[in-house]
C-alpha cells in the first residue's frame, strides 16, 4: 500500500494533507523519515505520524438499535446522528446501509465496506428487510385481504413511475403489521400504506436478512461476527 494511502486510511487527513504532513517531515517508516508519497508499505512497517504510530482501522461491520430521535446521517444537523451513538475510531467512515426516518427505531446497519453494503442493499440480492408497522385504525376482513393482494403484486406510489417489489404483509394485531420488503424506496412503508388508505403511526425495523435485533437495547450497538457479515 502507498504511503499516503495508509495515513488517509489510519488518520483523518485527505490525500493531499497527508503528503502535506510528508514534506514537512512528520512521517516516519521504520525511524526514517519519508516524504516520498509512492513508498509502499504494510502492516509490519512502523509507521508514525508526529511521533505517534499509525495502525490501519480495518473494514467495520456494526448493528445498531436506533432510537426515534436519530437521524442516519453523517452531516451534522438539529438532530442526533446514529454514528454518534457508537464508539469506534474515524466514525465519519461509517455509512448507514438502509437508512431509518429521524423517528423510524429498529435496526441498523453500518458500515465502511461499499461492496458489503451493496450486498445487503441491493434489490437484487432480495434481502428482505422486516418491520412492524403500527397502524391509526384496524386493518381486517376484506381490506386487509386485498392489502395482501395489492402488496404482493406490488403498489404504484405517488410520484413513482414503477410499482413497489412484492411485499409480504401479516397482521400480528388489528392494527399491527408485519411487513416484508425487499428494496428501500424514500418513506416506502409509509407510502405503501398511505396508498391503502392507511396512515401509519409508528414503525420499528425488526430484521434485515438474517440478522434481527435479539437482545440489543435501544440505543445499544455491536460490531457484527465474521459469520454474521458472511451472511450476507
């Protein structure tokens, strides 16, 4: 690996502060000072920066319980940010995959692995991603028989030129779903039961794919297992 590449992978610093840092003699290899940006190095290479050694961070795979109140951002705003709420080295790295609305709560993913990501996003990969969706007023007897209908053919959303995906919806209780996705429109459970005459009330992210909460406290996080991100 460049040597400027390992600095911008193990500091904050972009490329071009990072050669910046070279010329004024702030980076050493093994003792030595190196300002030449080409210098390929590895993780048996002592590497400081200002007198400080460097270690590579690696690729992140975390699950989060996200609380309403919390935005999946990474730009500051009124709000709380997801990645504040974890405690781990260069979080600005860390990208939601499949965002949560400020007050949707439930599962997320984050992660600094764009091709994992793509993975888990993708419609493609028909990872189904569950929510429990609760409802204004009951859903029963032959409305919900022709929700069920309308979901698994797919619905046209207002503003959308192409129905949703097929989804699968289940009533736990009169005025709470369970529904199945498997992409990830702008606001789609919203919508999807907006165009059914249904407002939804509240909505919490269960599981995606094979990963579901389990014991994970609102507002809990953990990094995942090497079985868990092969998973996907």
């Amino acid at each position: 690996m460049r040597l400027d590449r390992f600095i911008c992978e193990s500091t904050e610093l972009t490329r071009s502060l990072a050669k910046k840092a070279m010329h004024r003699g702030e980076v050493s290899v093994d003792g030595e000072v190196i300002k030449n940006a080409a210098t390929q190095v590895n993780e048996h290479h002592r590497v400081t920066f200002q007198g400080e050694p460097l270690m590579l961070v690696g690729l992140r795979y975390v699950i989060l319980h996200k609380p309403a109140g919390v935005e999946c951002t990474t730009r500051r705003t009124l709000y709380p940010r997801a990645i504040d709420l974890i405690d781990l080295p260069m979080l600005e790295r860390l990208q939601t995959v499949g965002r949560l609305d400020v007050d949707t709560t439930g599962l997320v993913l984050l992660s600094d692995d764009g091709q994992w990501s793509h993975r888990v996003t993708s419609p493609k990969r028909r990872c189904g991603k569950v929510y429990r969706v609760t409802l204004a007023e009951p859903l029963e007897g032959d409305a919900l028989d022709a929700a069920v209908r309308d979901f698994a053919e797919g619905v046209l959303l207002e503003g959308e030129e192409k129905p949703t995906r097929p989804a699968e919806l289940a009533m736990r209780e009169p005025r709470v779903a369970e529904l199945v996705l498997y992409e990830g429109k702008y606001h789609q459970v919203k919508r999807m039961f907006a165009a059914i005459g249904h407002h939804v009330e509240a909505l919490h992210r269960e599981a995606i794919g094979p990963l579901a909460l389990g014991e994970l406290a609102e507002g809990e996080w953990r990094e995942l297992s090497a079985e868990e991100v092969a998973a996907f």
